[in-house]
C-alpha cells in the first residue's frame, strides 16, 4: 500500500490550474481578437514598464526566457506593427525594442481582456476566497528569500 502524496497532489493541482489559466486567457485574447498570444502579451505588458526601451537581454531577463524566445515574440508583434527594433543611441551593435501607438492601444485593449478572464477563472469563489488566495500566491510567488540563487 503506498502512502498519500499531499505534495504530489499539490503539484498536479497546480500545474492543472497553470494550463486552465492558460487556455482561459487564450479563449479570451481570441474573443477580443488582439491578434497576440498569451506570450506576446507578456511581453507587450512587460515592455510597458520600462522607462526608455529596453535591450532584447533585458526583455529575456526579465521575462526569465533564452533571449532566442524574446527576438521569436519579438518577431512576431514587429510584424503586426505593436512593437519596433529601434538601434541605441550609445552602442550601434545593441538593438532596443520600442512599444509602437498600434502597441501601445493593443495594451488597453489587454486588459479588458485580462480582467474577463480572470472574472471567470475566479467566479468560483468568495471575496474572502480570494483575498486568501491572492496572500497564498503572493507567498508562492516571493518563496524564500535568503534560498534565491
């Protein structure tokens, strides 16, 4: 007889919950026809953070993604006209990744998106359910500090 695995089941709950946001938040992006998938959002939502426009490393970095994965997303929404390669005033050899106006209204457009499928990821539970939730993830999220590489 083998033993209850709470950790393992954890885990399968986990990654069962990672791939129905997934396809939620693709179903939704789709309905609202941005013409982005959920990885180029990301990457659209993350270039908006920055100040002045960021090198591909940077995107890659903070993404947590192989810079080849950035310059493919990158691609990608260069060629929808949401974002442009533009080269750094201080260093000929360095490209930097520029939101674009059709990028910048692709973004507000997110939202509207984002907020629907979350309302539906959460619609199962309370306020109360949420608001443990949301203190649950923001402690998976930060995990332990003085363990960090």
């Amino acid at each position: 007889m083998t033993t209850p695995d709470p950790d393992g089941l954890l885990a399968e709950q986990l990654l069962r919950l990672t791939r129905r946001v997934h396809r939620i938040q693709k179903r939704h992006l789709e309905r609202h026809d941005l013409g982005v998938t959920p990885a180029q959002s990301r990457l659209l939502r993350t270039l908006a953070h920055y100040t002045s426009p960021p090198r591909m490393a940077d995107l890659a970095e903070r993404l947590e993604v192989v810079p080849r994965a950035v310059t493919t997303l990158v691609d990608g929404l260069e060629a929808s006209g949401k974002v442009l390669r533009v080269p750094d005033p201080a260093n000929r050899r360095v490209t930097r990744i520029e939101l674009t106006d059709e990028g910048r209204t692709t973004l507000r457009e997110l939202r509207g998106a984002r907020r629907s499928a979350a309302e539906e990821i959460l619609a199962p539970l309370t306020e109360k359910e949420r608001q443990v939730l949301g203190l649950l993830l923001d402690t998976l999220i930060e995990g332990d500090g003085d363990k960090r590489c």
